[in-house]
C-alpha cells in the first residue's frame, strides 16, 4: 500500500478521484436540499410546464408564435432571436471597429483624432446607458402620419417598415443561405487544397458557383412566392398606421445600435492593436520587393493582424453575446427575457434558469468552437510578428 503511495501516478489519481467525488457530493447535497426546500413549499419540480400554453404574446419574433403554444416552442423563439440580434449587432460591430481601427493605424492626422475620440466616448458610456438612450430616440420619432421616407422605407416612432418580398419564410431562410454560401464558397475554393488546380486557375470555378448560388436563390424566392400577393409588399400609410411591408421594432433598433457603438469601440482597439503587432519589418521588405501599398496592405499587413487578432476578437463577440439580455431592460423578447416571463408565471425557477444557463452555454460555446478551429487553421508556426 505505502510502495503504491510512493508512486507519482498513483498519488495523482487518488487526489483527482478525492476532488471529483467533493464535487459530486456538493452538488447532489445541493439538488436534495432544493428539492427538500421545494417539497416544504409545495413547489412541484420538473420539466413538465414546458408542454403547457403559455397565454402570452411577444412584441418580437423572427419565428411564429401564437398564445396557445407551449413553453418550449418560446424558448426556442427567445433563442432565435437572441441569435437574430447577436448576429446583426455583431455584424454590424465588426463593420464600425473595422472603419475605427482602420483609421486610427492611418497617417492621416485628423482620421486618428476622430477615431480616438469615438473610442473613448463609447467605451467609456455604460453599455445600459446607451441602449436607454438609444430606445428613447427611436421612441420619440415622429408618428406614422408623419413618418420619414427613406428609399421606400418608412421610419417612425412605432419602428422601421421597409420593403419585403411576399415569400414564405422557409424560402427566404434557403435564399439567404444561398446568398451567405455565393460570398463564402469563392474565398474558400481559393484556399483549399484538395483541388489540383493553383488558385490563380480557379477564379472561372468560383464565379460559376457564386452565379449558380445567385441563381438558386432567385430560383426559391419566386418558388416560395405567397399566391394572390404582390411579388413586393411596399409600406403605406393606412389610417392612423402603416401597413405593408415588415415591421423592424424599437427595442430591436435600439439594441442593434447600442451594441454596434459600444462594441464597435472595442472591436476597433482590437483591430488597432492587431496592425500594429505586425513588425515593421514585414512592411519594409514588401516595400524592398516592390509591392504597392495596396498589395502591402492585403497580402502582408492584414492576414499577419488577423492571426494576432483573432483571439482577442473572439472574446469579444462572445461578451457580446451576452450583452443582448440588456434587451429585457427595454422590453425586447429575446431568450432571457421569455425566461424572466417564464419564471414569474410558472414558478419554475430553477428548471428555467437551467435552460437560460444551458441555451447560452451552447451559443458561447459553439462560437468559441468556431473561433478557435479559424484560429488553428490560420495559425502560422513559430513567432513570424517580430519586427
């Protein structure tokens, strides 16, 4: 017994074995004390409220949703939309930071200035502070009888109504799959190497599929088109409100700029700072070879600041994931607050704070995934950022 002691090994896997069962006895001691407490409140437990009507609408949905559908389909509407408006306010994030960072590594004076003042005036602003700020300006615009037209769009205080086309929403899902695959298939068949061909012999392959992709999904919308409806629904005033077209509402609006600013700050620091962790040497030895600034710019500078970016990056998408519960500050249905909704008429507090925990723990998780996979497959070997 004392000579298996003596061994390192052995040692080691006792005291893993000692530490997983405290952990396992913490958390069994901790569900037979909840459900002792519930049973002494008369709180029944379970995931059996989740096929019960919920009696409730939203303001916001990316999917169907009706009064009588139970609580699991509006989980699955909550995460919808978490993931509808993590996407657009990332997006549109990356797009700002992008311009940001892009402007402060400028020689151009005035554009650092600029960009160093946008920085530490949204970053320095509560995040809540400015989805408040922003939910009172959409709010406060004017009334649909005097909406603002802009291009066919109509904005007023009741949200932004623009143009749609009268298609099924499976069809517009499978379009805009398509659209997504025509802008990504080229760039990766550029990459690849399980085609023989160099890729300066693969530009014909990639615009027949980006053009096939393009094709398809016109192909689906006009499939997928509403019968007896016209081909586009435009926004008009009818009455006292407008009709037509699709609703885009404020606490949506709100949320997406609110993030896009806030995080469009930190996104552009990151994006400052991956340029300038790219060495000066790289840069003089493409100016020795003759390469133009543009060329400099694309085939040297930018990959290099990708690979030193592209950690930090994903630590902040993943924080800004989790920034869009701030939308039940402003009433926005997006997954924490169906199950905010969900607590406080079920009484289920502990099986639905579980599904919040589990639902974000796999949004985080998957994006995490995905980062680090890009990560490793454009991760250069060895230290190659040294000036």
């Amino acid at each position: 017994m004392f000579a298996l002691l003596r061994n390192q090994k052995v040692r080691n896997a006792i005291l893993q074995v000692f530490f997983v069962g405290a952990i396992a006895c913490i958390v069994i001691g901790g569900w037979l004390n909840a459900q002792q407490t519930l049973a002494q409140q008369r709180i029944t437990s379970g995931f059996g409220f989740l096929w019960k009507s919920t009696g409730w609408e939203g303001n916001f949905s990316i999917l169907s949703a009706a009064p009588n559908d139970p609580y699991w389909w509006f989980f699955v509407v909550g995460i919808a939309n978490t993931l509808f408006l993590g996407t657009a306010g990332l997006m549109s994030a990356t797009l700002v930071g992008a311009a940001v960072g892009l402007a402060r590594t400028s020689s151009n004076e005035m554009l650092q200035l600029l960009g160093r003042i946008y920085v530490d005036f949204f970053r320095n602003i509560p995040l809540i502070l400015q989805v408040f700020f922003w939910h009172a300006f959409v709010t406060h615009l004017p009334a649909p009888r005097n909406a603002h037209d802009l291009w066919g769009m109509k904005l007023s205080s009741r949200g932004l109504y623009v143009p749609v086309f009268n298609v099924d929403g499976i069809y517009l899902l499978a379009s805009a799959v398509c659209l997504v695959a025509a802008v990504l298939l080229p760039f990766w068949l550029t990459r690849t190497r399980r085609i023989p061909r160099p890729p300066e012999q693969r530009r014909g392959l990639c615009l027949v599929a980006s053009v096939g992709l393009l094709a398809l999904a016109s192909l689906i919308v006009v499939a997928g088109r509403v019968p007896g409806e016209p081909f586009l629904s435009v926004p008009q005033l009818q009455g006292l409100n407008l009709r037509g077209g699709t609703r885009i509402s404020p606490e949506f609006s709100a949320l997406v700029i609110a993030i896009t600013l806030y995080g469009g700050a930190y996104i552009g620091e990151i994006v400052r700072g991956g340029f300038k962790a790219v060495g000066r040497g790289q840069v003089e030895a493409a100016a020795s070879l003759g390469l133009t600034p543009w060329q400099a710019f694309s085939r040297i500078r930018l990959p290099l600041a990708l690979r030193a970016m592209l950690p930090i990056l994903a630590n902040q998408y993943i924080w800004l994931i989790k920034a869009t519960t701030l939308g039940i500050a402003i009433g926005f249905s997006d997954f924490f607050m169906i199950v905010a909704i969900t607590i406080n008429q079920s009484g289920q507090t502990l099986e639905a704070i579980g599904i919040l925990m589990a639902g974000f723990l796999l949004i985080n998780l998957s994006l995490a995934a995905i980062f680090n996979r890009v990560n490793k497959a454009i991760a250069l070997k060895g230290n190659q950022l040294r000036s």
